[in-house]
C-alpha cells in the first residue's frame, strides 16, 4: 500500500497536517483540564498531570518545528500554548 492510498483512506478524508494535531493535541488537553468537549455532558474527570504532558507536547513540538513552520502554524502553535497555560493557572494555581 503507497502512502498516498493510505492518506486516501483516512476517516474524512483529511491530509494530515500541523495545525490538525496541534488541535487534536489541544481538545486532549482541554478534556484532561476538566473543561467540557463533549456536548452530551459525558466528560472525563480533569487529569492535570496528563493536561501538563499534553501541554508540554505542544511545547516540544514548537521547539522541534522551529524555522519550518508557515505563520499560520506559529501563530495557532502560540495562541493554543497561551490559552492552555492560562486556563491550566486558573484550574491548578500553578503554572506548567
């Protein structure tokens, strides 16, 4: 199978991208934070200890994608990293 056919394949029908995970990584967070994802109320119990690992992922990535980014990319990288953190602060009173 080529690894054109499998991106074929994929749910939706979506290429994979940068800004697709960081969004993927940033719902995760945002679930482990407590704060609802989920509109029929089924949501998890917050984990703050994974929310601060998905955070720091991000984190990770922006380092490791450095100079290879599009602005748009840098831009949604930024604004997901500032949002996480203040809302993190808020839940846990300490920082990441």
């Amino acid at each position: 199978m080529t690894e054109q056919h499998n991106h074929e394949s994929c749910a939706g029908e979506l290429p994979p991208s940068l800004n697709g995970l960081i969004l993927t990584l940033t719902a995760t967070a945002l679930a482990y934070l407590g704060q609802p994802v989920n509109p029929d109320g089924n949501n998890p119990e917050p984990d703050f200890r994974l929310a601060h690992y998905t955070i720091d992922t991000i984190q990770m990535l922006k380092e490791k994608t450095e100079g290879n980014r599009t602005t748009e990319e840098t831009e949604l990288i930024d604004d997901v990293l500032t949002q996480l953190r203040l809302i993190y602060i808020q839940k846990t009173g300490s920082g990441t």
